[in-house]
C-alpha cells in the first residue's frame, strides 16, 4: 500500500513555489498573475519524478523572469552576460530544487524518488490555461509572470 498525503495536509504547488523562489532566490511571489507582455516569448519547463508516486512538474515564465532568477542566484546584476547566459541554467536548478521539495513535503522523505534532468527550452504561445488550485498556480514573481503545473502519472 503507497503511503499517501491527502490534500488538506499538503502544501499546493503555490505554496511551495513561494517557499522555494523566497529561501533559494530572495524572490517574493504574488498570487495575482500578471499578464507576459506580448513580445515576451516564454519559456517552459518540465521535470519529472519517479517512485511511489509518478508526476511531472512544468512551468512558464519570461525570459525576463529567468535573467532575474539567475541573477539572484549568481548575485550578479540581471543585465549583466553572465545572468542572461545562465538564465536557462537557472530555471532547471528552480525545477529540480521545485521537485525534490515537492516529493519531500507530498510524500515524506522515508521513500525515495529519482528526479529526471529538468528540460527548459523556449515555447510557442501562452501557457495552458488551467484552475488554481492544488496542481496549478498562476502568479508573479518580482512584478514577472510565473506559472506552475503539477501532473500526477497515477
């Protein structure tokens, strides 16, 4: 019998989005999603996880978003070459550490999970529309779009 967490217990992937973007970037997020301005082409991302449970984590974001992210984790200016060449680098170690925090607050840290290498590439159009709620989270970050989704393999 998988161990299982029910949904009142667990944190949404909002909550851990926050939790995550504040610890590991000093990022701050806001619940109300700002709309990408339209020469913004996103990006998206996507990493997976195997073991009791099965799923995949993706998100959305600007390129803007990315350059800032990895900006604040190399603490460097975001205009500065170094920030906007990591930028990509950047969101897969945000969906990695996303990921490993994911399973760890879903389903305890007694089993263990095997993480796929995170996937970042750039995406034609806006993300999915989907509902907020446990497994989607539309919001900013830093004034930036950001969108999450959790899908469940099971």
């Amino acid at each position: 019998m998988k161990p299982q967490m029910t949904s009142a217990k667990r944190p949404s992937v909002g909550d851990l989005a926050s939790e995550v973007l504040g610890n590991l970037a000093f990022m701050i997020t806001n619940s109300s999603a700002v709309q990408p301005p339209p020469s913004a082409a996103p990006l998206s991302g996507v990493i997976g996880y195997d073991g009791p449970h099965r799923g995949t984590l993706r998100c959305w974001c600007t390129p803007r978003f990315a350059s800032q992210l990895a900006a604040n984790l190399l603490g460097v200016d975001p205009q500065e070459d170094s920030a906007q060449a990591g930028a990509i680098d950047a969101v897969r170690e945000l969906l990695n550490v996303l990921c490993g925090h994911l399973v760890t607050c879903w389903y305890g840290t007694e089993s263990v999970f095997n993480l796929s290498i995170a996937e970042v590439c750039p995406c034609q159009g806006p993300p999915p529309t989907g509902q907020d709620g446990e497994d989607w989270w539309r919001g900013d970050v830093d004034g930036e779009p950001f969108v999450l989704m959790h899908k469940p393999a099971e």
